[in-house]
C-alpha cells in the first residue's frame, strides 16, 4: 500500500494509534473497587451457610489488601503497555501469584 507505515519487523500493529495513558477515569476505579467488594462478599454470605467457612477482620484485611494489591498491579499495567502479548503475560503472573499467596495464606502449601 502507497504511503502505510509498517514497523521494522513488517507486520502491521493494531495499537499503533493508541498509546498508553497514565490518566485512569473515575468509571475505572468504580469497577475496581466494586469488583473487589464483590469478592469480599462471597465469604460472610459463606459463613451464612456453613460452619467450615470462619473469617475474622484480619482475613478480610489481608484479602482486600491482596486483592487491592493485584487490582493495583493490573491497573498499572494497563497503563503502561498496549502489547496484547505483553498484558495477557502480565495477567497470568498476577493471577499465579495471586492463588499462590492466598493458597499459601489458607493452608500453608510451602514450608511450615
């Protein structure tokens, strides 16, 4: 095509227009934090139904700092690249060490 621009390694990049933004809108921290309510949620509507589920207010603490932490670490992600590749990447390394510090936090799985 007369007058396209292709990068170096000749493919053309669908973000090529967009960059990214450290400017968030205040319907993005609306969802994050609903999403993180939401989720500190399911355990009282827990104890509700079952004895074996037993939080105190340092469970629900160390779970909203956790959450808030990994909510934090996307966010700033987003911001910072418009790679697929690299936020897909991003995304499983937080999700990972998510389930490993609360797996860890519930049952111990690493030392004693």
């Amino acid at each position: 095509m007369a007058g396209s621009r292709l990068p170096a390694h000749g493919k053309a990049d669908d973000h090529a227009s967009t960059k990214p933004t450290l400017h968030a809108s205040p319907k993005d921290h609306r969802a994050w934090t609903s999403a993180t309510a939401l989720l500190l949620l399911v355990p009282p509507l827990a104890m509700q139904v079952t004895d074996q589920v037993n939080w105190g207010v340092f469970d629900f603490a160390t779970a909203a700092l956790l959450i808030g932490c990994v909510a934090l670490a996307w966010e700033l992600s987003l911001r910072m690249t418009c790679n697929r590749v690299r936020r897909r990447t991003i995304a499983l390394a937080l999700a990972a060490s998510f389930l490993l510090l609360w797996i860890e936090l519930a049952v111990g799985i690493i030392g004693n």
